[in-house]
C-alpha cells in the first residue's frame, strides 16, 4: 500500500512509521518541519520504504503547488492518508494571542483539510483517511482551562471528517477520525504537566496503524473516541 502519515517526525507520527514500515510492501511518505529528525526516521527503517517530505503544515498554502508536484511525482495512487500533524500552544482565551490562535487552526485544521483536498484526486476507491482529533473536540467531553482554541480547532477537525465522509462516498473514499485521550506525548505533558497518561506513543501508534489499514471496512463517517481517561 501507498501510504502518507502527515506529520511523522516525532510523537505518535513517528511511531505509526515505525510500525506501518515493518510490513516491506508498504510503501511510506512522511511530511515534517524537522528534515533532521524525517532523515533520521528513514535510516531506522531497515526495509528501506519510507520516504520523506520536509513541510510546514501550517503554511501549506502558500507552497502548496511545489507539494504537489513532489507527491505527485512519488505516488500515482495513495491508498492511506493518515494526518496526524499537530500543535498545541497552552493559554486561556482572552489572553492567548491571535497569531498562536491561527498557527493552531492552520496547523490543526486548515491545512489538513488543504492536504485532503491534495490527495483525493490519487485516492481509489476502497482508500481511506484517518484524521487525528482529540478527546478536546469531543462533543460532551470534559473540557480543560488553556485549551479552549486547541479543542475548537480539533473539533473542527472532527467535523469535517463526518462531512468528507458524505462528500466522498462516491469516489469510494472513506472518512473516519479518531478523538484520543491520554497519551504520553510531549504535547501531553504541555498541557498536562506532572500527569502520567496510561498510554504511551507506540501503544497508540499500533492502534492507528490498525484502523488505518482495516478501520474503513467497518466505520465510515464517525468520530471515534480511543481514550482510556481524559486526561
């Protein structure tokens, strides 16, 4: 399979990676800021099948014809799209300022959703996208002090996936988002400082890695919470 994890250079990303190239027929693309840390993830894996793009998510669009040509050029068909790509910047909302307000809904929302609009045209019937949100932007979930603009951005996020899913039916594309609760990332430990999460970045990374492959046999459309607290 073709597959391209958008946001991969650490975390949860990385980790999904690592774990989707271990099967030597997949073939992997993995956008990041950090070309150091994306060069440094390609030489680990040992199957020789991941491949990487040095991107900004969040200023997507003001490159987005130079992206396009590099995918392009790499993949005539992309079989998974996984966005995991993130950023969270802790603050309450009348004090947060606006420009780090806009960097968590481009980085958040906003590009992902450009990204999407990218890849379609390669995507065939039977394909899937696999959108990351966050227990934040989770209708009803509990809800945290200095992540209000994070949470709006993630549930926008959400939104949009149940939309696509409509949208895209009849290309044979499904749509699904998985909302996640605790885990031990440094995003996490931001904004949850001296908690421990009850999963670590590869435990959940197995998880994703098998819904991405298998999740659109069963799910299309939904926004699924994979937490086992919050926070």
């Amino acid at each position: 399979m073709n597959i391209i994890i958008n946001g991969g250079s650490k975390g949860i990303g990385r980790e999904v990676v690592l774990h989707l190239a271990k099967v030597k027929d997949n073939q992997i693309l993995v956008t990041g800021r950090n070309e150091a840390m994306l060069k440094e993830l390609q030489m680990e894996c040992v199957n020789e099948n991941v491949s990487y793009l040095k991107m900004d998510i969040s200023e997507l669009s003001k490159g987005i014809e130079a992206v396009k040509d590099q995918i392009y050029n790499r993949f005539s068909v992309v079989d998974i799209l996984i966005n995991v790509a993130g950023s969270l910047i802790v603050g309450e909302f009348m004090k947060l300022t606006d420009p780090d307000s806009r960097k968590m809904m481009e980085t958040n929302f906003f590009g992902p959703a450009t990204f999407i609009r990218l890849l379609v045209p390669l995507m065939p019937a039977g394909s899937h996208i696999v959108n990351i949100s966050s227990m934040g932007g989770f209708q009803g979930s509990s809800k945290y002090r200095g992540l209000s603009v994070y949470s709006a951005s993630k549930a926008a996020l959400s939104c949009l996936s149940e939309c696509l899913a409509g949208e895209l039916s009849d290309s044979g594309i499904s749509v699904n988002c998985l909302a996640l609760g605790s885990v031990q990332t440094g995003m996490f430990e931001n904004a949850f400082p001296g908690f421990k999460a009850p999963l670590g970045s590869k435990e959940m990374a197995e998880f994703i890695s098998y819904f991405a492959v298998n999740g659109h046999k069963y799910f299309n459309g939904k926004v699924l919470p994979v937490a086992v607290s919050n926070p």
